[in-house]
C-alpha cells in the first residue's frame, strides 16, 4: 500500500502569486480558509512560521501567545490536522534584513534568538517539538561585509540558546545556498550537520531537505537526503522541483525532473521513511500567473505524483536491478529505469 505516507504543506504554498515585475494576480487567501483546504486536497499536516500561528509574535506578551497558540491548536483538533513544525520568519523583519543569528548588529542577533525562543514556546503550546530553522539572510551579499568564521560561531551560538531554551525542542536545519542572499552560510545538509554535531545536543539537531535548495546548490536532492538518512537525521523534506539555476521556483514535484523525483522517493522507501511517521512536506508553489480557481492543484498533483512514484520504485523488478549491478551494466539498469517510468 502507497497510503502509509503522512503530507504536509504550509499555508504559503497557496499564495497570491506575482513575481518581481508584476503585480498580485490573485486575492489574498486567509488563514481559516487555506486551512479548510487541507483536508480537501488529502493533507495531514500543518508547516506553520511562528507568524501564522500567532500573528505580531515580537508584540505578544507570553500569555497571549499561550492563549492564541492553544487557540490555534483546538482550531486544528476540529479540523483533523496536526502541526507538524514551527519557523522563525526572521527573514521578514528590518531587524532582520542582514541575517539575524549572525548579524553584525548585536541587538539584531540578541533578537533573532529572542523571537525564535518564542517560536518554540509557541511549538510547545500547538504540541510539536520540531522547529525548522531556515536561515534565510544568515549570509553575505558580500563576503567583505562580514567575517564569516565569527558569523559560524555565532550561528553554533544560536543553536546551542535554542537546544537551551526548550529540553524536548528538535532543530531541523534547512540548508538553502542562496537567495534571499548571495551566498549562505549553511548551504547543504553537510553544513548542517557539521553544526548539529558541534552543537551542545547533537541528538537533538538534524535537518530537512528541500528539493530545489539541493539542485540550486549543484547537488542531487536524494544524495542529500540519502547523507541525513544514513545519520538517521533527515527530520522534514520539502519536496517541489526546480528547473536549472535560476530563482527558486518550487514547482511542482516531478515536474522538471521526474527521475530525480522517482529517486527522492525511492530514498524514501529504501529508508522506510514512511515508517518513522515523519511528514512528507511540500513546498510547492503554483505558477506565478495562474488565476485563484486552479490555484490549489499544483498541491494535489504533487502528492499525486508523489505516490505514483511510490507504486513505480516498489513495482521495479528487483531482479533485473540486482542481474545489472552484478554484471555492473549500467546502460541496462538505466534503460531499464527508463522503461519503467514510461510504463513499458
Ligand atoms: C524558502 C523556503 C521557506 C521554508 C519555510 C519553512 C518559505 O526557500 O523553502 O519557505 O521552507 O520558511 O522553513
Ligand atoms: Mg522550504
């Protein structure tokens, strides 16, 4: 059975649309309704920023954060869904608009930890103890603007605040290499978890994998994933498509590069990723110009094609797989993916 996945998306993979040059070409969505189309479309779970789950956190006194928090979980009781992770939107702050944890500003840094603390009390109060970091502006435009070897050890610094601030909190770090900045500083999972491994509780840090980040770093999304797997550390994946280097374009999963996503999955089943209960995340977006009423399909295709590839990858003869690698035919294996795809 394809079924025993759990999915996840967030609230912004349905979205207004627009892209640098033009204008919104669809209305803004709220919350309560974007979340009613979870269930419609077959998902489970919830990616939250720690904004959509409260809105103003830096205005919030810690017991209206409890309150809307435990509002927003009841919220989500009623509608059969689970939270599956909490961010920090640091990036969508002045304070935080040259990085946060590895600000040159001081009071941006003491910031940046401070609103990620109350993200995780915020994890807390919702019932889930996994919070993504996505370290947007951790970075340079340009490498004389910071000293990179400080910026490192005050991202480690950040991290070990975090694992101190909540005994149960798990990090997952999502390494991204660019955009919003030229250059970031944790760009694959190796990075991360370097970090993890540095930091005070490495157990308790890992990573998610997000399939454009990995393409936009030169690299192989399920190497990468393969790299968290083997670690036991691949917490979250964010799986979408992305054709080429070019902005970040979350397209819908398969959709450029559909043997990079029979492969991703078939990191998964070799994993048994199903089995550990963690989230299938996307993070898909539909394409910038398409009017509101087809707006959501891109989601549902993607976990359509998500569990085709399932049925592909455990339907591949396995003894074909196994004759080619012993005979190290490689041309034969690959035809024989090839052929599989295509339905042959
Ligand atoms: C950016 C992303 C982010 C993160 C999200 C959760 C807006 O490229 O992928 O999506 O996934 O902030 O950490
Ligand atoms: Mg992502």
């Amino acid at each position: 059975m394809a079924s025993n996945y759990r999915f996840s998306f967030g609230p912004w993979n349905i979205s207004e649309g627009a892209d640098p040059f033009g204008p919104p070409v669809r209305p803004t969505i709220e919350f309560g309704k974007k979340l009613a189309a979870y269930k419609r479309l077959g998902f489970e779970g919830v990616q939250l920023h720690d904004d959509d789950a409260v809105p103003n956190v830096d205005q919030k006194s810690a017991a209206e954060l409890q309150r809307e928090a435990a509002a927003l979980k009841s919220l989500l009781e009623g509608e059969g869904l689970v939270p599956e992770f909490v961010a920090p939107r640091l990036w969508e702050d002045p304070r935080g608009v040259d990085g946060g944890y590895t600000s040159n500003d001081p009071q941006a840094r003491q910031w940046a930890i401070d609103r990620t603390k109350r993200a995780i009390d915020i994890a807390a109060a919702l019932g889930t103890k996994l919070m993504v970091l996505w370290l947007a502006r951790e970075g340079t435009y340009i490498r004389e603007s910071k000293n990179a070897i400080q910026a490192y050890g005050w991202q480690l610094e950040a991290v070990n605040a975090l694992l101190a601030h909540h005994p149960e909190i798990q990090l997952a770090i999502e390494p991204k290499p660019n955009e919003p900045m030229d250059q970031a500083y944790v760009p694959t999972i190796g990075h991360a978890l370097a970090l993890a491994y540095r930091s005070a509780d490495p157990a308790r840090v890992g990573g998610l994998i997000e399939t454009a980040h990995a393409r936009l770093a030169g690299l192989d999304p399920s190497d990468e994933m393969a790299f968290a797997l083997a670690a036991g550390k691949l917490w979250s994946v964010h799986l979408n498509d992305q054709n080429g280097l070019k902005f970040d374009q979350d397209k819908s999963f398969g959709a450029a590069d559909l043997r990079g996503a029979y492969n991703q999955v078939r990191i998964l089943e070799l994993a048994d990723y199903a089995g550990t209960r963690r989230f299938v995340g996307l993070d898909v977006k539909t394409m910038r110009t398409q009017k509101a009423d087809v707006a959501e399909k891109h989601l549902a295709n993607s976990k359509a094609i998500f569990l085709r590839l399932v049925e592909k990858v455990r339907s591949f003869p396995r003894q074909v797989e196994q004759q080619c690698i012993a005979a190290r035919d490689y041309e034969a294996l690959e035809l024989a993916v090839l052929e599989h795809l295509m339905g042959k």
